[in-house]
C-alpha cells in the first residue's frame, strides 16, 4: 500500500511527551522516513495530560507518553521501560553517592510541570515520602531542569535518556537512593474510536519494534 498515493499526501499527526520526543521520536521517525520515505510526520512535543486531551479530540492519530492513562476510549499499549534518576551538580556534597531518602528531604527541587509523567512518578512515589518536598521551580521541559541543575541550583528528578550525554561529559551527576526505584513504563496511545488507517498502524508498529541497543553508551 506504501506506492499507493492516498499515502503521499498529508502528514500523520503524532504527539510525545517532553522525554520521549526530545530524546526518541527524532530518531525513529528519521530511521522510519529511511524506510518509507513516501510518508511524513508532523510531531508535537507536549505533556501527558495535554496529549490525553488532544487523543479523545481525536486531534492526534497517535502518541507516545510516559505518563499512565486511564480512559476506557484510549487503548494503551505499553512498548518500553524507563528509569528516572536524581540529578545533581558535579560539586553537590551527594554526587556519585548513595544515600537513603531522607538525606534528601532539606533539597531543593527542580522539577518538572504538574500533567507531565515525570512529575507524577515523582509525586506517587517521593513526595509522600519526603513529606511535602521543597519544589522551588517547576519547568515544563526536561532540557530546563537540566540546565538548572547544571547551574548549581538544586536538584532535580528526570529520565536517565535525557541526562546521560551530560553525565558523561561531567556536566551533571546523580544521587543514588538505596532505598528507592523509579522504573516506569512508555505507552503507545490511541484513540479506541478513531479509524485507523493504514499508514498509522505501520507507523505504530515501527514504534513498538524499534531497536536501540547503541542509543545511550
């Protein structure tokens, strides 16, 4: 069906959240395009929240998130797992250390917006935890909470895709936490009532299939 010229016209419309379309979706849609370059893509950024919206407004013929979604209308497909890591600067007494939870609970925090999956792993499991942890700055992208902690000022909780070329450069380090893990799961939405044609289920089968055993070294 690729040669068909029903195919050519127009742009699928995907929607990522911050961690997943910043640091996997420019990949894959360039190696999918390799592939089948008579299709295109038109990819917006934006939080788990917002992109659930945007599924039931049947805005969006697919999207990628790091957040859970509920809603009977959405069918979600899990498709990987992701670990989020405390981040520090280099020069923070807790870099490259393991600690215990509540050596952290006098930090400062630098973390992402509420609506973005990020944020709510950390507040389902580190904020009851710390007991109404100090949150001096919320940002609403990952590459912000990087460069504020790379700046010295405060720590912060992301995706390890998203901090480990800054990690090995020496720009940032990590706080492990001995008692404490922040595995969580990417998904594959899509609207249960939307026509799905076939470009988007080749589309989501390149998603769910893609490999990247070189992406993070």
């Amino acid at each position: 069906f690729i040669e068909n010229s029903c195919y050519e016209e127009g742009a699928l419309k995907i929607h990522a959240s911050s961690t997943i379309g910043n640091n996997l979706m420019p990949r894959i849609l360039g190696d999918f395009f390799k592939e089948f370059p008579h299709i295109r893509a038109e990819l917006t950024v934006d939080n788990t929240r917002s992109i659930q919206q945007r599924i039931l407004a049947m805005e969006v013929d697919l999207a990628v998130v790091e957040g859970s979604c509920l809603h009977p209308d959405i069918e979600v497909i899990p498709w990987r797992e992701d670990e989020l890591v405390i981040i520090c600067h280099p020069d923070h007494p807790m870099a490259g250390k393991t600690v215990d939870l509540q050596s952290l609970k006098d930090e400062e925090w630098i973390l992402r917006e509420t609506g973005s999956g990020t944020r709510e792993l950390f507040d389902e499991v580190l904020a009851a935890r710390l007991c109404t942890p100090n949150v001096i700055m919320s940002l609403n992208r990952a590459e912000a909470v990087k460069q504020a902690v790379m700046e010295g000022l405060g720590i912060g909780c992301i995706s390890n895709l998203a901090v480990w070329r800054a990690r090995n450069a020496g720009l940032l380090s990590t706080i492990s936490v001995s008692d404490l893990t922040l595995n969580r799961h990417f998904y594959l939405l899509l609207n249960r009532k939307k026509y799905r044609s076939g470009v988007i289920k080749k589309v989501s089968d390149f998603i769910l299939r893609w490999d990247d055993k070189l992406l993070i070294s």
